[in-house]
C-alpha cells in the first residue's frame, strides 16, 4: 500500500475501511510490503488500518487523480509496483481525471509512559522475575525490545505482552546476566520513537553522609549509574577532572563506576564530584571525604622570648595541619646540645608558650615541640641550641631629667626613655638625688614604672640635683645626665582678678577708673596694673598705660572723644606674668555732666529784681592723689 494514494469520492466510508482491513490483515503482515519508499529509506509497517487517518482532500491538491505527497505508487499483494489499490482486491488504477478523494496519513508516535529502572537486590533477585512497561501511542504502533543495544527475541526467558497501549517485557527467572540496559522500539508508517531514561546514580548513604578514614588505608567510591542510552561518568574535585594515575583508580562500565585511592594521605581530603550524564539529561552527586592523620609539626621558628641562668621561655604556633582531628596535647622535650637523649619538660597542655625551669647556667640546650590528636604524635619542631645565660644587655641611660611643679618640699621630675632597652623590656627606673656638691641618696624604693616621679621630703631654700637609672632583665642601665639645679620654695603664680573695678566719674574726653587690689598675689608682690578699653562693639582691646604699669588702684584715662561710648578692663602683675583681667560692669559715653542752673535771692528783692535766665555749664571733677 502507497499512503497517500487517492480513492474515488463515490466509495463509501465503510467499504473503504472494510476491504483496506483485509488486504492489511491478509496480506501485508505477512510479506510486509514498504508504506512508503522514497530513495532507499524504508519503514516497516506492523499495524491494522486503525494506525491510520483519512482526510479529504480538495481536487486542487490532487494531480491527475493522484496526491503530490507520494510520487511513487506502492503495488499491491500479488502485483507489481506502479499499480494503484482498489477496494477489494485486483483492479485497474483509479482513473487519471481530478476528483476529489481520500488521503491516508501516519500518526504520530510517542511515548505516554515512559520505563522505569528495576533494581534488585542480589539476594532476592535470583529466580524472580522483572518487568518493564511503558505505554506508547497510538495503540496500534509495533514495538520490538532491545538489550545492550541487542535486538530480543521473545523466548520462554523474554516474554513480550501488548495491550492497547501497553507494552510489557516480562524476565524470567532473573539471573546476574540478565543484568543490562532495555529499550523499548516502537514503530509506525510516521517513524520510530526510542525511549529514553536520565540518568540516576545510587551510591550508599554513609558515602554522601561523609565518610571518615585513616592516612595509609585505601578510600573505595562505588556508585551505581543507570539511564537510557548508557551515562557516562566524569570525576572531579575542585573542579578538576580525576583520571586514574599513580595511586588513583577508576573503574567504569555500563552500569557502575569505582573510585579507588590507595595509601590515602591528608590531601586526599575533600569532596568528590560524580557526574553522569546522557542526552537525556545530568546527574552530580557530592561525596565528602576526610583523611585524618596525626598533626602536622608547629609552625616555626621556636620564639626564645626570654634566657636566664636557670630558665628559659619559649613560645610557638600551633601546626597549619591539625591532621582532621583536635589538638588534644603539645608535648615539650629538652637535651643538652652535646646529648642525644630528651628529657620530658611538659604534656597535657594546649598553651603554646611554656617557662623551662631547672637549667643550668651555661649549658646550651635544644628544645623540641610535638603535637598530638587522636591519631597519635606528630612531627618535631626544633629550637636552635641555646645556652642558658643572660642573653641581654642592660639599656642605655635614659634622657637628662627635668623640674616642674616646685613647692617648698617637694619636685616633680620627668625624663625620656633609654635610646635602646638592651633587648629585654625596661622593668623600671630608679632615681637619685643630692645636694650640690654632696653624695648621691636613692630617692625610690621600688622602681618607678612612668616616665615621672614627683620628689618629696626636700628643704624649702635647699639646691638640688638629680639623676635617674633604667632597669631591664640584665641590670641598671648608666645614670643620666644630671639635672640643673632645683630649689624647692613656695609655687608663685599670677595674680587673681582686681576687685570691683569702677568709672567715678567722666568728661568729654576723659575717664576716671577706680579698683581694689586683689585678694591673692599668687606668692609674689604685684607689680602694678594695667588698663585696657575698647569701643562698644569693637573686638579687640587696646593697652592705655602704654609705659609702665600703673603703681595705685585708680587711672584717668585720656583721649577720648566725645559721644563714643567705651568698655574698660583692670589686671593685675607680678613677676610671674598677668594676671586674670576683670571688666568694668557698665559702658561709658564720652561727655560733658550738664546741670541745671539755681538762684538763691532774699525775699525782699523777688518783687523789683528781672533776671534772664543763664545756662551754667559745671564739670565736676575728683582731685586725684598720686
């Protein structure tokens, strides 16, 4: 049969379906002529006419009677090609004139239900049985079964099942060989159709948990991979492909791949990629391995932080490489530098800094650290020969010191530190003192921490001089240059503020300022006082007693001119410097005091005497005493 090949408009439906199922049941299915040839592709045909559709056709798409979609005709039982099929059997070729017919088209496969994987264990497969479904569509499509990409033939051992749509590959009596890849094939006049699978990877739980080993013993990686077609595996690590080199393994077949490593060590510790993929997609799974060793050997160098005729401290870092597994212990040896035999120092500590003790003085020695895990001890790490003495030298003198805050018993002193500290750290610093000319007296009893020492217990009038030592592990460093010379007396400071400074009185051009003298001289006699003004307003101040200070508590100030108004200030000196200014309360207009005029007259004279009233103009003004 040719699909595609016309039929008269005027057979019926029914007669046309009746007689296109026999010819198929009697004949095609069993010499199983081509549906369709074109070239040399050829497609088999095992199904009845339900497998195909009838579609009209408009006598527009016909040519002479025939459709375009097949320009070679397919004969029919018993004939030669080129002959068209009548309904019925035998029988010329339909007529050459156009009409409208009937055209016959393939359907579509595909897969509703894909197979599913079947795993068995080993134990209870043995003699059972195993079987793969999967349902395609159309019903009618003939499906052939495959294994290992070998075609199955349907046996006492392979039994073939259809059911409409159904498809069943039923195994019996299911042994290790029978263990591989199926495929289902199924065909129609429209092609074939494969089904395909993903691929899936079965690997044991404890293995994507993490698995934990010794150094030395061999790490195993077993994983089940299946999908259709067969996945291939790819190994990685840190993104990096493994491949099977030195004392790396991998084994790979259809159905499984084994990563293997023996004499594992510490850098064998991560997490494994898998990967198996097919075109049906990709699956990765993680799998975490940890080596645990012992620790690796401290970080070097030993850190002698410090040597004494008897005892020597020492100081390390913890190693890079704990070997997988806590540090649990730092074990701490020593030997003479001339020995071989070590001798316990410390165990059961995790602190990396240890004071040896029970040296003697100049011995050299040769310390070694070890940690330890749960694994066992690591590797040494070795100290370079030491030899027990002062490994320092005392420092050097420290800077000339310097006196401040003098009472009449008492010197504060500071001075700067020693240039180098003879490479152990300045415990402290002693001082000494004199009287110009006299013997050295320490002045502290235990040594001063700071930079300062305030000095007591001196006579007030009394001249002295000082000098200051540095202390380190080593000893006293040389003294100091001395001090100039210090005479404790009294402290003087400057004065405190005038009191109640005031304007008394005032002109046009002239100002008179009166005060008392301040309740504290700061310990010295004042010296005088100074006034300062400045224009209401204005920022800054200006000096008015431009010479010399003034010697009493009271000033004229001059030059003033008439209608500004002016603020005022009064400090007081001694020979420590000024003192605190205080301001004049209120401001001060430059003018004249105008008052008015008064007549006194007897009462006898108020009847005939005329006065014109006069303006007299009165500045009254201080006599001032200097």
């Amino acid at each position: 049969i040719m699909l595609g090949d016309v039929f008269q408009q005027q057979e019926v439906e029914t007669s046309l379906e009746r007689q296109y199922r026999d010819i198929l049941d009697d004949s095609l299915l069993q010499s199983a002529p081509d549906l369709c040839s074109k070239g040399s592709n050829r497609t088999t045909s095992h199904h009845t006419c339900r497998d195909l559709k009838m579609a009209v056709n408009h006598p527009s798409n016909l040519k002479n009677g025939r459709n375009q979609a097949c320009t070679k005709q397919t004969p029919s039982p018993g004939e030669g090609r080129g002959r068209g099929l009548r309904p019925g059997g035998k029988g010329p070729p339909p007529p050459e004139e156009p009409f409208a017919g009937f055209k016959l088209k393939a359907v579509p496969l595909k897969f509703i239900k894909k197979l599913q994987n079947i795993v068995l264990q080993e134990a209870e497969s043995i003699g059972s049985s195993a079987v793969f479904e999967c349902e395609v569509s159309p019903s009618t499509a003939v499906t052939s079964w495959m294994k290992d990409d070998s075609n199955l033939r349907e046996s006492p051992k392979h039994k073939f099942t259809s059911d409409g749509k159904d498809r069943k590959l039923n195994i019996i009596d299911v042994q290790l060989s029978d263990t591989g890849e199926y495929t289902c094939v199924a065909k129609n006049a429209a092609g074939s159709k494969t089904v395909t699978l993903p691929p899936i990877v079965e690997v044991d739980v404890k293995l994507t948990e993490g698995i934990i080993v010794k150094a030395g013993t061999t790490i195993r990686l077993p994983a089940i991979m299946r999908g259709i077609p067969v996945p291939t595996a790819k190994w990685t690590i840190e993104g990096e492909e493994i491949t099977s080199q030195g004392n790396i393994k991998i084994d790979t077949d259809n159905f499984s791949t084994v990563l293997s490593i023996n004499e594992c060590t510490r850098n064998h510790t991560g997490t494994y990629l898998l990967t198996v993929s097919n075109p049906a997609g990709t699956k990765t799974v993680a799998l975490n391995v940890t080596v645990l060793d012992v620790p690796a050997a401290p970080i070097g160098p030993v850190n002698i932080l410090e040597v004494m005729p008897d005892s020597m401290t020492i100081e390390w870092r913890p190693p890079k490489d704990d070997g997988g597994s806590p540090i649990t212990n730092y074990i701490v040896e020593k030997r003479e530098s001339n020995k071989e035999t070590w001798g316990g120092v410390s165990s059961g500590s995790l602190a990396t800094q240890l004071r040896i003790i029970r040296l003697q003085k100049g011995v050299e020695y040769v310390v070694r650290i070890r940690a330890e895990n749960k694994m066992g001890i690591g590797a040494p790490l070795e100290s370079k020969p030491t030899v027990a003495e002062h490994s320092f030298m005392p420092p050097s003198a420290p800077g000339k010191p310097q006196s401040y805050e003098t009472s009449e018993d008492a010197v504060t002193l500071g001075w700067t530190m020693p240039l180098t500290d003879g490479g152990s750290q300045i415990t402290g610093y002693i001082i000494e003192r004199r009287h110009k000319g006299g013997k050295w007296i320490r002045v502290n009893k235990t040594p001063c921490k700071d930079l300062r020492y305030r000095v007591l217990g001196l006579y007030e009038g009394s001249e002295y001089e000082f000098r200051v030592f540095a202390e380190n592990i080593a000893g006293y460093s040389g003294p100091s240059p001395i001090s100039d010379p210090c005479k404790p007396c009294r402290p003087i400071t400057v004065p405190s503020p005038p009191v109640n400074p005031k304007v008394k009185d005032y002109s046009r051009a002239t100002a008179d300022l009166v005060w008392t003298k301040p309740t504290k001289d700061g310990g010295s006699p004042i010296l005088g006082y100074t006034v300062e003004m400045k224009k209401d307003g204005a920022e800054e101040w200006k000096k008015v007693n431009l010479d010399d200070l003034i010697k009493l508590c009271a000033y004229r100030v001059k030059g003033l001119e008439e209608g500004v108004t002016y603020r005022f200030r009064v400090f007081a000196s001694n020979m420590i410097g000024d003192g605190e200014s205080r301001e004049i309360p209120e401001s001060v207009t430059a003018q004249d005091i105008l008052i008015p005029p008064e007549i006194e007259m007897e009462a006898t004279c108020r009847d005939c005497v005329t006065l014109q009233p006069k303006i007299l103009l009165v500045s009254l003004l201080s006599q001032l005493y200097y």
